[in-house]
C-alpha cells in the first residue's frame, strides 16, 4: 500500500474512532448520533431479523433494473446522437442543463401514471442516471483519434466492425465512467423516491425511522446503504484501474 | 450566436410541449395537466403575495449554500491539489462522497443542523461542495509548470501564488466545476425543502404533493426547470468563451 493509502486510512480510523469517543462520553447526545458501533451492531442486527429482506429486495431489483436500462438505452441514444449532429446540436443545451433540473417533482405525476410501486422509482431512476450515459458516450465517441479510423477505412471494415473493433474499445474509458455516474445515479434516483412517497424500500425505511425518532435503526440502515454503494464503487473501480494498467501494458 | 444557433433548440423546446400536450391526453387530467393552464397557473401563482415569502426563502437558502459551496470547494480545492500527498489521501474519499446516495445523509443532517434554514443550506451545500472540490483539484494539479516556476522566482508567497497564479491560470476549470456545482447545490437545496420544512418551494411541492394538487406540482417544477436551465446555458456560454481563450493562448505560445 502506497503512502497516501496509509494516511487515508488512518484519517478514517481517526475519524471513526473520533466519533465513537465523542458519542461514548457523552460529548455529542445519542438523540443526534450514535456511536459508529451501535451503528454497525443496529446493521448487524437488521440483517440478522430479516423482516429487511422485502425492502432490499425490492430497492436492489429496482436500481438493477434501472442500471441495466440506463446504461443500454443511454448508449444507444448517445450512438444515435452522435450519427446525426445536427441533432446533436439542438439537443446539447438540453444534455448540458439536463442535471439541474429537480427531477423528483415530476416522481408524482409519475406515481399517477404508472401507480404506487416499483415502476414509477425505475422510470425516475432510469430517466436520471441516462443523460450521464448519453454524455459519456458522445464524448467517448467524440475523441476516437482519427488515425484510428483511417485504419478502419484501410483495412475496409465495414460499418459494424469499425464500431465494434475500432470505435467501442477506443471509448471505452469514457463509457466506463458513465457506467460509474449510471449506476451511481440509479442509487439515487430509486433511494431518493423512496424517501419521498413510497410503502416500501430501504429509503421509505430510512424516513419512516426518522419520523419515529428511531434512531438506532436509521443509522443503521443509512450505514447499510452507504457501505453497499460504496463496495460497489470500489469494485467498478478496481475493475477499471485493472483495465486501465492492462491497456498501459499493451 | 446567429438566429440559426437558436432555431434547433428552440424547435427541441417545442417537440417538448407537443409530448407534454400528447401524454396530457393520454394520461388525461388527473396525472398530468396541459401545458397552457399550467403556464397560466404558474403566472397566477408568482403574481399571488402570499408566494414571495416562499421564493425569497428558497432564494436566500440556495444563495448561502452556492456561496458556501463556491468559496469553500475553491479554497479547498486549491489546498488540496497544491500540495500533492493531502490530494492523494482526499482524492478517493472525496469520490467516494460524491457517489453515494446523499439524500439517506439528510436525516442526519436535520439532526445537527435541526430544523430549519441551516439545514437546507448545509444539505445544499454538502451536493454542491464535493464537485467544487474536484475540478478545482484537478485544475490546479495540471497547472503549467512554468508559471509555478515564474511565481517561485518573484519569490511569491503560498498565499499569493493561490491568488495571483494558480486561480487566474486554472479559471476556465473553476468554472466548470462551479457550474456543476451551481447545479446540485440547486438539487440539495431544494430536496432539504421537501422534509420537515415549513417554508420555500419544496414545501410548497410537498404540499401540493400531499394535496394531489397537479398544476401545482407542474409549475413549480417547471419554474424551477426554467430557472436551472436558463442559468445554466448563460454559464455554458461563458464557461465556452473561457475554455476558447485559453486554447488559443496555448495555440499562440506553442
């Protein structure tokens, strides 16, 4: 481990340990937080109940779902917009704002369209985590270095191969980093709509303790989510510093 | 900018409407209303006295958490690429922040902030710091070595090689971080109004939420749609004119 990683791991141990004194000695009062432990053994002992397994279930299916959507229908509409600029140009101010607009209010009107459910937290999330994928795939297209395609045209490869063989791996770190903003997204599209109006899922969860003033069991199904987002991140991480390192290699 | 710049977004704007007006009659009242008494109720509302306290609470939660976010992901952005190893050690945690589902944090957040404006400006301010942070991070690491070389031989102080070399040399990058952080300070800003909040539009949203009420919910999320987009595409115009100046001041040196 490098230098940076020692330190960084120590400023996290400090961190938490800070905190589980703080909480201990009464410094910060158990009504605001509880110590980190109490937080682990509250996850530990939500898990063991298993009266969670409907809501991760039903949270974890949704943002799958809306990952999988996201991801194939924002690459497929970035591919399209990339064939066709002036499309592209008229649709640019609009990818560009796209992230400022609150998109939660319109998780209502959905609710009405599509009914009380998983459906309206996938369409969100879908419609969310998307424009991150169609963003990365334009501008993963949009730098393929032109020497690369002259290639293409020499060796005669038609349309279809020059994008699976020359184009697509030539992208590929721009995709994968809309991968990571998609599925990051897609956490957050299904999460936040839950907190919001939902009667089911880790984040209706997640309110309905805190409405209840139950704090133990908020914080641990905040830590819950926050650990499994962020082993995911780190996986898809891995995965690309390793794809990264190999294509250094070759 | 020529009249023909404007003549495609502006028809993306009205095949918007037309899918808007198509899936109002599809869905029929109940879930969405039509555009037009939407507008006109949007208007009835901003022109109602009673809805000024709520703007102005919104304006002044969001224009704290921006200042907050603005200034604090500089300064510490500028610290952190600066010195190497601390940007090392931040780098991954802050991504690590930036990816995970923040809205779960807010409950924590109403709990040290309690109820009221300084939650909602921290909860704004918590979205829009991180990217702040990054860019400025990122900027200031791949400033040219020259300039820090020019600064040492001036024998500038740390305080006034942030100031007068790093910032100038890296504003274009600033700029962009500042406008995706002009974004999500916006998102945090207004998701801290939904929850246990008594005043702004969130509330109003909520409200209007809890009372089905359509229209409303379309306008305020279509006034605040407008306000994002419009602010937005101003920075995207400025955040273009920066990034074309630099590239041809390098184009002029090389």
């Amino acid at each position: 481990m490098s230098k940076a990683a020692w330190i960084r791991l120590a400023i996290l141990v400090g961190a938490v340990g800070g905190l589980e004194i703080a909480c201990r000695s009464g410094l910060v009062p158990a009504t605001m937080v509880i110590a980190p432990s109490q937080m682990a053994a509250a996850t530990a002992g939500l898990l063991a109940s298993g009266d969670l397994g409907a809501d991760i279930r039903q949270t974890f299916t949704s943002v799958g779902i809306a990952i999988v959507l996201s991801i194939t229908g924002g690459f497929t509409v970035g591919f399209w917009l990339h064939w066709f600029p002036r499309l592209r140009r008229a649709m640019d101010p609009f990818l560009a704002a796209y992230y400022a607009i609150p998109h939660f209010a319109f998780y209502p009107p959905l609710i009405v369209i599509f009914g009380l459910g998983a459906l309206p937290l996938i369409v969100l999330a879908t419609l969310f985590a998307m424009v991150a994928m169609i963003v990365a795939t334009l501008a993963g297209l949009d730098r393929v270095p032109r020497v690369l395609l002259k290639t293409a045209r020499m060796h005669r490869l038609s349309p279809f191969e020059e994008m699976w063989r020359i184009r697509l791996p030539a992208a590929a770190p721009y995709l994968f980093s809309g991968v990571k903003l998609a599925v990051s997204y897609s956490f957050i599209g299904v999460i936040a709509g839950e907190f919001i109006l939902s009667t089911a899922g880790i984040g209706h969860e997640i309110a309905y303790a805190y409405d209840n003033f139950d704090n133990p069991r908020m914080y641990g199904l905040i830590l819950f989510v926050l650990a499994v987002v962020t082993a995911f991140n780190m996986l898809v991480y891995a995965y690309e510093r390793q794809l990264v390192r190999r294509r250094g290699a070759a | 900018m020529t009249l023909r710049s404007f003549r495609d977004p502006f028809l993306v704007v009205l095949s918007l409407v037309a899918m808007w007006q198509i899936l109002h009659e599809l869905a029929g009242n109940n879930a969405l209303t039509a555009p037009a008494p939407t507008l006109t109720h949007l208007w009835e509302m901003i022109s109602q006295p009673r809805f000024l306290p709520h703007l102005r609470e919104t304006a002044l939660a969001f224009a704290q958490a921006l200042l907050i976010a603005c200034l604090g992901g500089v300064g510490i952005g500028v610290l952190l690429g600066g010195h190497r190893l601390s940007g090392e050690v931040a780098e991954p945690i802050l991504v690590g922040l930036y990816s995970i589902p923040k809205i779960t944090l807010y409950p924590v957040i109403l709990l040290l902030f309690g109820l009221g404006m300084p939650a909602k400006v921290a909860f704004g301010a918590l979205h829009g710091i991180i990217p702040v942070i990054l860019f400025t991070m990122n900027a200031v690491r791949n400033v040219n070595r020259t300039y820090l070389r020019a600064g040492r031989a001036l024998r500038l102080s740390p305080s006034q090689t942030a100031w007068f070399v790093l910032i100038p040399a890296t504003l274009p990058e600033i700029f962009s971080g500042l406008r995706v952080g002009f974004s999500l300070t916006l998102l945090g800003t207004m998701m801290g109004e939904l929850f246990a909040s008594q005043r702004g539009l969130g509330f109003l949203l909520m409200t209007a939420i809890d009372l089905h009420d359509v229209e409303t919910i379309l306008a305020i999320a279509i006034l605040i749609s407008l306000f994002a987009v419009v602010l937005n595409a101003v920075m995207l115009a400025v955040d273009r004119r920066l990034h074309r100046h630099t590239a041809q001041d390098s184009g002029g040196k090389a």
